[in-house]
C-alpha cells in the first residue's frame, strides 16, 4: 500500500468545503482541518504510486480555493 500525506493551503473561509470534498474522494482516508502552516491535511492510500500522484496532480490540486499543497510520501517498510 502506497500512502502519502498531503498538507494543504486555501483560501481563507474555503476550509470547511474543502474537506467534504476530500472526504469524497476515493483513496481519501482521512482528513483534518489543522492549525498552524496548513490548513488541512489528507491522508492518501492506493496500492499504486502512480495513482497517487494522479490524485494529488488532477484531483486535489485542482479543487477551487486550494492555493499550494506539500506531500510527504510514506517510506515503505518503516510503518
């Protein structure tokens, strides 16, 4: 299972929409409004590491009012 953490930046007051549409999303597992740097983060899971860069590019990347995101994309063998 490949699984990435993506922390995200939005438009102020967009929180609250942006994380209904992530909890939306297949191979969302979980999200998290946060304070501090980012606004929300989102855990990823597929099986594939293609498939979540393709979440990531065409998918959360392009929801309206996220401004910038950063991953950290989990090591396999070190969970």
């Amino acid at each position: 299972m490949e699984t990435a953490y993506v922390l995200v930046n939005c438009d102020l007051g967009s929180e609250e929409d942006i994380i209904e549409d992530l909890k939306h999303m297949d191979s969302v597992s979980e999200v998290h409004g946060t304070f501090g740097a980012y606004d929300i983060i989102a855990k990823i899971e597929t099986s594939e590491r293609d498939k979540l860069k393709e979440i990531i590019t065409w998918n959360i990347r392009k929801l309206e009012h996220v401004r910038s995101t950063l991953t950290l994309m989990g090591i396999q063998g070190q969970n």
